[in-house]
C-alpha cells in the first residue's frame, strides 16, 4: 500500500502550507487554500442541516450544493498535485491499484473536506477508491491498544432521551446485532442499560475492575450529536431539556457535545470531548465510533471543536465519526455496511471505505413530509486515525472456545414468526429503563393479537445477544397452566449441574424454591411468565380454573424476587392487579400497535410477499388499503391475516368482507396465534354469559367507543323489543371483564374513550349471523344514537369558543368510522342522515381540507338515498347535499359545476317560495362568479343576498356578505370601499362574539393596508388574524396569514424573513395536500429568489407554480407566472425567451379583461422588450392580442416604458 501524506507545515490565512510525500520520500511543497468561502460552506452546512426539513424548498440550492462538492474536491486536487513529478508519483499509485491518503494538520486544517478529493480525470471521488485517514497535528496521549482477546468486544451505547418525539428515534442496535449474528463471528456486543453518564462510568469501573483496561475494543455511540455554545447549552439547562451539570463552565466558542440520557424522561445530557475522552481513555478503549451528527464537524479556527479528532487525540487508535448532521436512513446503511467489513476482517480504513460506496451508490434518503431526496451524505463520515488500527484478536484456548461455543448453544431461540421482527425501538429501551429504574419486575399489558408475545420473546434472545442478562427461561401459560412447582424445577434444571439438580429434586418445596431465588440472584437472568390472564380467568369449556392457593403461591414466590438481581416481565391482556402487590405495582407498560413507520414496514413485508405491492399506487384500491391499515391499528396479528387475502380479493372487497364479520378471510385455525376468530373467541368464551350477551351491543362500533356517551347508547338499545333481556345494568362489570381479557382498553390519548380490538366488531359480527333479531335492533339503535353524537359534533366543529372547536376536532378524528356506519345505516334504513353526514362533511373539508373525500361523501348520499322521489319528500335534506357537492366542486376549482348545483337549489328555493334560503345560494353564486374575476356579477349576487338577509333582520349573516363584498371591492383595487365593507362585517363579527369568523375579515383587512404599503398595520392584522387561528387550533388556515406575512417582509426587502414565512406556509400546504395553494406559495418564492438575481432558482420556483396552474387548468393565474418568467429571461438578456413568456401572458391577461396588469405589467414590459431588439414583430403581436393598431401600440410603449416594473 502506497502512502500519500499531506502534512501541514504553516498556517498563513488564509493559506496553508504544506508538504506532500510519497511513502515517505520526496517531499513536496504545496499550498492549499480553501476551496470555498464563508457563504460557500453555509450553503453546504444548509444542504446538510436542513435541506431535508423543507426538501420542497430550494431545489436549485440544493443541487448548487451538491455540484460544489465536485467542484471543491477537483479545485483542492489540482492545488495538492500541482508538482507534476507529485502528481506522477500519484498516478504511479493508482495504476498499481494500492493508495492510502493520510492528512495531518491543526483544527483548522482539518476543517478542509478532504475526502472531497478528485481526481477530474476520474468520474468518481478518490474516497471512494482509496483510504482516506486523518491525523491530529501535535502530541497525543499514548495509544490504546485494548486486550488480546478471541472475541471483537464492543459498547453499544444507545440514547433517545425524547422517545418516540426523538427525531430519528429508530436505532442501529437491531440491524448492528443482526449483522453479527448472521456473520456468525466471534463478536460480543453490550448495551449500555440506561444509556447516561453515570451508568457509563459505573459500567466501565466495574468492567476495568473485572477484567483490566482494555477489555473493550470499540465503543459505539448511536446517539444525537451538535455544536454548542455556552449560551445553548444554559438555555437548555433553564428549559428543562437538559440535565444540569456542574461541569458545564463558561467557555468561548463552541464544543461538540455527545447526547446521552439525563436524569429525567425526556432531557438529554450533553457530553463534550474532553470529558469522553478522559473516560475512554482511562478505560484503554482503542477504537470509537460516533453514530452521531457533527461529530466531526471543526470550524475554520485554531480552537478545537472537533469530537472526533478531540478523541483521537486522547489516545483513541482511531475514531470515526460525521462532519454534519446525517440521516438515520444514511447511519443504518453506513454503519451495517462498516461493521460488515470489520467483521470479514478488512482493515478499519478500508471498511469505512466500502461503506462510503454504498452511502455514494445508494442516494436516497428519507426526508421530513415523507419524501425522498438524493444526498451526497458519502462526503460526511471522517476517520482519525493516530496508527493503522490492529484490533488485538488471537486465536481461542480450548477452554475459551468450549465456553464461548457452550454460550452460544445456550442462547434463547424464540419461535419462528411469519415475519421478521419490526419497530418496537423506543418501546424496548423503554421497558429497559422501566426495569432498571422503577423495580426489577414489569407487566406488559395490551390487547390480544397485538404482538405482546413475540415481543417478549424478542427481549430474551435480544438481551441475551447483547449481555442484558445471562438465561433466558419463558413460560407461556396459553400453553400449559404450570404450578410453582413446575416452574422452580425447570428453572433448576437448566440453571444447575445435573449433580446439583438429582440432589434438588429431593428437597421439599421451601428448599428448592429457596435455591432457585439463590441461583437467580447470583447472575442477572430474565424470567417470561407470559399469557397471565389466564390464571383469573373462570371456568369456560370444561377448562378448570387456576386454584386460588397456586396463584398466591406463584404472587408470594415472585414477592421474594422483586429485590433481586434476576428480572422477571410478565405479558398479559389483563391488569393483573391480584398480582401486584409487592411484585411489580404500578411498573406496567401498555403495549400499543405498531408505530406508523413500523407498521407501514410490515404492511410493505406483507403484500410483497403476497405480491400485492401494486394496490400502493392503485388509485381505485388505494384509499381501501389505506382505511384497512387504519382500521386495524397496527395490530401486527390483524394485519398478517387480513391482508393476506389480498392476494385473491380487492382491498374494497377485503373491507367489505371484514365489515361484514365475513369468517372466510380469516384462516381458519384453531390457534389464537393463527386466527382472528380464535384469537378473540380465546377471550369472549371466558367472558360470563351476561357479559357475552351485552358486548354483542359494540359489534357496529369501530375504533373507540365514548364511555360516557354509553348511557345514551344503552337508552336507544332498551326502547328495542328484540333486545329487553339483555342486562343492560352490568355494563360497568362487562366493560371491566372486557378490559381484563384484552378486547378493550383505556385510550391512551383521551382517556374517555376506550379502544377497541380492532378485529371484536369483525368477531362480533360473525356472530350475529346467528342472531338476525339482535343484528336488526343494535344497529337501529346505534344509528339513533349517532344521530344525536353527529348533531353534537357537528355544533363543536362549528362553535365559536376555541376549546369547544378543537374538542370537535379530536372527537370527529376518533369518530369518523362509527360516523361513517352510522351514515351507512341511515341511508339503508330511509331515516334521517343529516347529523352524522354533516359531521363527517365537515370535518372532511374544514379541518383535513380532503374535498375529494367530501365530494365522494356527498355524491353517494345523493345516489343511494335521495331519489327523485325522496328529493320532493325531503327538500330542506336534498338541498342541503346540493350546497355540499357545489361547495366541494368549488373548493376543488370546479366553478361550472359548482354553478350548476347553485342553480338548481336556487331553482328548488324559488319553487317552493323560501325567499330566506334563496340568500345563501345567492351568497354563493357570488363566491363562484367572484372565484372567476366576473366582478359585477359576483357583486349583484352578493347584492341579492344582503337585501333579503336585511330583509328578514338577519344581522349576523350580513357579515359574511359584507365580508365577500369587500373582496370583490378589493380585486378591483377600490380600497377605501373594501375597507368600508370589512369594517362593517368586523363590527357585526365582534358584536355576536364569532372570534373564529374575526381572524378572516382582520386577514383581508391586512391585506386591503398592504396594497396601500402601509406595513406596520398591515402586519398588525395579519398578526390579530394568526394568533385567532392558532387560538382555535386551524393549522391549514394559518397557511394563508404565513403567506401574506411573507408578501409584507418580502415587499420591505426582508428576504429572510420573507423566505421563512413562505416555507411555513408551503410546509402546511403540503402537510394537507393542497397543491393548488402550493402554488402561489411557489410563485412568491420565485420572486423573492428573482430579487436576490438566483435566476436558476427563480425559474425553478415559477415553474413549480406554473404547472400546477396548468394542472387546476387556472388561466388567469397562469398569466402572472407566465409574466414572471419572462421577467427572468429579460434580467438575463434572453430577448427571444422573454418575448415568447409574454405572449403567453398578455392573451390571458386580455381574455379576463385585467386592464390594469395589461397597462402596469404587460406593456411595460413589451416596451422594454422593443427598444432592446427594435423587434417589429413584438408591435404586430401586441396589436392583434389588443385589437388595435400598431402605430397605438408604438405610442403606448411610448407611455409605458416609464412605468412601474414587478
């Protein structure tokens, strides 16, 4: 191997000398200055740090970004190898294939991206051909070298101090272990349990103290990273967000600091270099790795703050460590691939090596919003490395091997699942500080089928794998009810010599379980007592209950073990609480479904190999699949078997079929493990029989049930004939027997709800088909009932006090399947519909803005319900869908069928003579001709509408009307009488308290003072407007205030400020998918990067407006990016371009009769464009678009040459 060293003799700022030498021969003096500028390395700090957080955003920054990388590596290559007898020598390196570069130098040096480097005769950067090492510049502690031994030994220290609110909470622990166990090398891999400071230190004490310095070769934090200042780090402290520390003194500068676990749940403490380093160091720790972000990040400045080399210098053989923030996506590939490589025994150099390919070769990265970037994170991972790295591994003794391979056969083998294990990341660190701080005992309680078992069986081969405990022993009670005495003689068979057993079994029982309690607290084991519930449970099919003496035997046995050293975790559907007391209390976890991103990991695990990926871009069957992920709430057991049947039926058809309690998409077992049927009947068969009867009653229930709302249910299922023996006074009893077995559960958000499994009502369906009366009743009654809960979440979705509207909001999220049976039900029935329609209409375009889904909503109402006839019978419903679709086609820019629908319910509102009612459709009528620039049509609508409300006295109404008015006065830049017509409507608004309605009428109020360039008020209304919509909790509304507070900072030059508002607004448009928005928000963008002369970013923003105009088919609109774009071209002197965007601009303009962008925008600009190319074809199209001559045409140039430009 050939060594290329670059060693910094003098720095001269901002150049730096140095000297190049070929394995240690000739040497060559070079110098280096900094490829980029202080603007140049923000911009690659911001491609790293944030581009991913608004990947929408900046598209052409970020690619500038990602080109310079290509241009700082070729300008610091050609400066290296400027000597051509250097450069010969490097060639004469690459051709023989074996090169290693080592860079040596101060902080500042180092700061360089050296594994940038490229050849510009080659496609790819030197990195990912050649080693790339760095040394620190001056004295080092000496160096670790960790002792002899036959096994790899490595510290694993994970932190997630905010849990599952971490930012990238998944870990590198799983798929690290994983890859070990796979390589089936002789690698021993501990976690550190709690991942804090303390606990490290205790943790190798007692490690040197048992078995010398040196005994672990590598110690990796897959932890968060960052730069502090002093400042930072105090505000943490005040804001509870990190642990005090008495260490943390003042000091200048920034530190580069580790994350680890604080004190508290939820605080994080940080960790600087020096700290770390004295500790590993005293340790004998040769190696590091820093899974953690900046880790490797040095200023240009003589001070160090580089984590990575700070701990290469305290006498670490080397350190690998990220020079900026890194993806979790990027971390997983990386650091699977590098200990891959170390593991088949490459050199740590070339492993980091292989591992930068894949991060190169493999450049997509998850993203926020749930989008994909390309990430040229390969540059990020940095090695220090103060010698080549020689990990002291020999061969094994023959006692080392028999022990070490008597280990490995005593290691835990949970049964074979379906699937590989998924998510459960924060849960398990979780559990694990549970066990370590709150008592050596914990209940792991959740609904059935929801994977309690397969993660207890989890945690024993994972713990075990990564030295948690020693022995794993799992008794499963589903499977055979043990006594005591059972479970203390298989314990002590396998935890004692057969010698040590034949003598135990002669022993009474208070010896053997007295030697058992002996044997757990020599070493930490982990004992599983899992299926608990069915120790209480009562007789049921001939199943004799558990006698009350071998429970208490079994609670006073586990009493004896809640001190000890050994942990026990017992898994049950039930609360347990007779198994308490003096063993676990209230150290309970409550196991949920499987997070989002784990569950879609399942869902995506199930249909490839069903081969059913397909249905995920199907728009017929995609919202099917989508609402069967919901409604089976990541429930591991559900999911497999549901959508297993996917490989022969539709999602629509698989739905159908579940709502239907359908027994022929389950499998058909008999094990509970195995089918949905069994795996409730499991439970509902040791319900009592009143209990079974009553819960029959939640068959049309989906999601959640409000507890309290239960009385109403119950009244509305005892005026049913069919169901007047059902003991309707035990529902409390019933609902706590249905807890117990894991069919219901406490909401873990809104604890007045219960959750329910989600395949009982499937279940529970099943069985009604024996019961066709019972069937008949319940579901009139659950309609009747949800009647009433619509009407009641429909007045809290339209209230005015802000508690009241986000209580709706909630409510509906939790209601919207029980709505949606409940509308079902109604329609198949002929009965009243409108309150839980209303409910769902509602919620769907108000506070999720999905018009389609309320379009859908309301076409299906009118298809399978409001027939002609039903239409006459039951006018004041029929128009009350009409409003809904027309109002849907108008949100979703559907302006002549939104027409269409206005028309025919002012139609119906004539014939029938309802001169009040006519008012509302003509309101609307307004807002759609309005929606289409028809001014005086939109203002004699508005008209009609305000005469009849003044008509019948109905002051509050007026404001809306008065509010629409001003718009149209607005658009036609009549400013005073807009402001007129806003004032009226704010006055009448704030006499009937309508807050909410206030935040509309101040938004458009800002902007009537912003046309007129009066900022500070504008900025003032706007200010009123956002704080009444983050009051009541209407994220989507604040998208629009965000906008417009973005025009005022960018109309006074604050392009920052501008560009901030602008990505809040954009961020919360995508957030509800509201491309047509977007847009706009585009647009402005464009302008303010046109502004800034980013031409490339300008023209990138405008044509992201453009084509989802062109999308909407929005004409008008089109011509003022079209306009804008010719703008760029003209600022960059491309005549022709800019000619041809405005020609696209001025018939658009024309066609809406926009004389004032015609005079102030378009000819303005045409003029400009003339006397530039005295192009006589720009008079003759102007006069044809314009229908006048030529020679009017020269003298308007004439006139608007001088005018005002954009």
């Amino acid at each position: 191997m050939m060594l290329l060293s670059i060693q910094e003799t003098k720095i001269d700022a901002p150049h730096y000398e140095a000297t190049l030498s070929v394995d240690n021969r000739p040497l060559y003096h070079i110098v280096v200055n900094n490829p980029f500028s202080e603007k140049d390395e923000a911009l690659l700090g911001w491609y790293f740090e944030q581009y991913l957080q608004h990947p929408f955003m900046e598209q052409v920054k970020s690619q500038q970004a990602a080109q310079s990388v290509v241009a700082y590596g070729e300008t610091l290559f050609n400066a290296v190898f400027e000597n051509r007898k250097a450069w010969a020598n490097y060639q004469n390196a690459v051709q023989a294939g074996k090169l290693e570069i080592e860079i040596v130098g101060s902080p500042a040096f180092q700061a360089l991206h050296w594994e940038a480097l490229k050849d510009p005769e080659m496609a790819e950067p030197l990195a990912l051909h050649y080693p790339i090492v760095r040394k620190v510049w001056g004295e080092s502690q000496p160096l670790q070298v960790g002792q002899a031994s036959p096994t790899l030994n490595v510290l694993l220290v994970v932190a997630r101090p905010h849990g599952k609110m971490d930012v990238g909470f998944r870990t590198i622990s799983l798929p690290l272990v994983q890859a070990v166990q796979q390589a089936k090398l002789p690698v021993k891999i501990e976690i550190l349990r709690p991942a804090t400071l303390p606990a490290l230190r205790s943790h190798l004490e007692e490690t040197t103290a048992r078995y010398g310095k040196g005994y672990y070769h590598l110690v990796h934090f897959d932890v968060h990273g960052s730069l502090l200042t002093h400042q930072d780090w105090q505000q943490g402290i005040q804001l509870g967000r990190y642990t005090y520390d008495a260490q943390g003194t003042a000091f200048a500068g920034h530190k580069a600091c580790l994350f680890l676990a604080g004190e508290k749940v939820g605080q994080a403490q940080p960790v600087e270099a020096n700290r770390l380093g004295e500790l590993l160091t005293y340790h004998g720790i040769p190696l590091v790795i820093l899974n953690a972000c900046q880790s490797a990040k040095q200023q240009h400045s003589d001070t160090e703050t580089s984590l990575g080399s700070r701990l290469s210098q305290t006498g670490a053989q080397a350190v690998v460590a990220m020079a900026y923030s890194v993806t979790v996506s990027a971390a997983t590939l990386f650091m699977a691939t590098l200990y891959q490589q170390l593991f088949a025994q490459q050199p740590l150099a070339v492993a980091l090596r292989l591992a930068r390919a894949e991060l190169y070769h493999q450049k997509q990265r998850q993203a926020y919003y749930n989008q994909q970037i390309a990430l040229e994170d390969w540059l990020l991972p940095v090695v220090y490395q103060q010698a080549a790295v020689k990990l002291p591994l020999r061969k094994f003794t023959k006692k080392e091997e028999k022990a070490y391979y008597e280990q490995q056969g005593q290691q835990y083998e949970p049964p074979p699942t379906n699937y590989a294990f998924v998510g459960r990341d924060v849960e398990v660190l979780e559990i694990e500080n549970r066990l370590l701080t709150q008592g050596r005992i914990l209940l792991i309680q959740g609904m059935a089928g929801m994977g309690k078992t397969t993660l207890l069986h989890h945690l024993g081969r994972w713990w075990q794998a990564t030295h948690f405990v020693q022995r794993v022993f799992y008794f499963g009670y589903d499977q055979k009810l043990y006594t005591q005495q059972e479970v203390l003689h298989e314990l002590a068979r396998q935890l004692l010599s057969s010698d040590q057993f034949k003598r135990f079994l002669a022993w009474q029982q208070p010896a053997q379980q007295a030697k058992v309690e002996e044997e757990l607290n020599k070493n930490r084991h982990l004992l599983i007592l899992d299926n608990l519930e069915i120790l209480a449970a009562p007789e049921s099919d001939g199943v004799q209950p558990v006698p009350a003496e071998e429970r208490e035997a079994l609670h006073g046995w586990l009493r004896k073990l809640a001190g000890g050293k050994s942990v026990v975790v017992l898994g049950s559907r039930s609360e347990e609480s007779w198994l308490a007391l003096g063993t676990f209390a209230d150290n309970v976890y409550p196991l949920g479904g499987l997070d989002a991103e784990a569950a879609s990991q399942l869902v995506d695990k199930i249909l490839q190999r069903h081969h059913v990926s397909h249905y995920r871009e199907d728009a017929q069957q995609r919202e099917s699949l989508q609402r069967l992920v919901k409604i089976l709430a990541g429930q591991p057991l559900a999911l497999q078997i549901i959508l297993a049947n996917l490989e022969k039926q539709t999602p629509a058809a698989v739905l159908a079929a579940l709502e239907a309690g359908d027994v022929r998409i389950d499998f058909g077992s008999q094990k509970k493990t195995k089918s949905l049927v069994a795996c409730i009947d499991y439970s509902y068969r040791r319900l009592s029989g009143e209990a079974q009867k009553l819960l029959l009653c939640l068959a049309p229930f989906t999601g959640v049930i409000h507890e309290n709302g239960l009385k109403h249910y119950t009244e509305k299922l005892q005026q049913q004939p069919a169901l007047a023996e059902l003991p309707f006074a035990q529902w409390e009893m019933v609902l706590q027997e249905a807890k117990s077995w894991g069919l219901l559960t406490t909401h873990p958000d809104v604890p007045q709800f219960l959750q329910i499994h989600p395949i009982l009502p499937y279940f529970l369906r099943h069985r009604w088909q024996a019961l066709p009366e019972y069937s008949v009743a319940i579901e009139t009654a659950f309609r009747q009932h949800y009647n009433k809960v619509g009407g009641a979440i429909r007045e809290l979705l339209n209230a005015k006090q802000p508690e009241e509207k986000i209580l709706g909001q909630v409510v509906a999220r939790l209601e919207q399947e029980n709505l949606w049976k409940a509308l079902t039900l109604s329609v198949v029935a002929r009965e009243s519909f409108v309150n839980p329609y209303q409910a769902l209409s509602h919620y769907l375009e108000l506070f999720l803005q999905d018009y389609s889904r309320a379009l859908q909503l309301g076409e299906w109402v009118l298809q399978n319900y409001l027939t002609t006839e039903m239409r006459e019978q039951q006018k004041d419903d029929y128009l009350l869908v009409l409003d809904d679709l027309a109002r849907q086609h108008f949100n979703l820019k559907h302006y002549s069928q939104a027409q269409d629908y206005y028309q025919q319910a002012l139609g119906i509102d004539i014939e029938f003579n309802d001169r009040y009612s006519q008012a509302g459709t003509y309101h609307q009528l307004g807002n759609v001709a309005y929606a289409q620039r028809q001014w005086p049509q939109a203002q004699d609508y508005y008209q009609q509408a305000l005469g009849i409300k003044i008509e019948f006295k109905d002051r509050y109404s007026q404001a809306s009307t008065y509010h629409q008015l001003g718009i149209v006065a607005q658009e036609q830049r009549q400013w005073r009488k807009a402001r007129k017509y806003y004032c009226k409507a704010l006055r009448i608004k704030i006499k009937f308290n309508d807050r909410y309605s206030q935040a509309s009428t101040y938004h458009q109020l800002g902007r009537v003072t912003q046309e007129q360039r009066q900022w500070p008020q504008a900025q003032d209304y706007y200010q009123k407007a956002l704080g009444i919509k983050i009051e009541f909790n209407d994220r989507y509304s604040q998208a629009s205030t965000y906008h417009q507070l973005g025009r005022v900072a960018q109309e006074q030059r604050q392009w920052p400020q501008a560009q901030d508002y602008y990505q809040q607004a954009l961020g919360i448009y995508i957030e509800f998918n509201d491309r047509y928005s977007q847009a706009r928000t585009y647009h402005q963008l464009g302008i303010v990067a046109q502004e800034q002369r980013q031409w490339p970013q300008a023209q990138d923003y405008y044509q992201k407006a453009l084509g989802i105009y062109i999308e909407f088919n929005d004409r008008y609109e089109q011509a003022g990016t079209y306009h804008q774009l010719g703008r760029v071209a003209e600022e960059q002197e491309q005549w022709q371009e800019a000619k041809e965007y405005f020609f696209k601009a001025l018939p658009l303009y024309n066609e809406f009769a926009d004389t004032y962008s015609i005079e102030t925008f378009s000819l303005p600009a045409f003029a400009r464009l003339y006397q530039q190319t005295q192009d006589e074809s720009v008079l003759v199209g102007v006069s044809e678009v314009l229908g006048v001559s030529e020679e009017e045409v020269r003298g308007r140039f004439g006139q608007g040459s001088a005018a005002s430009q954009t």
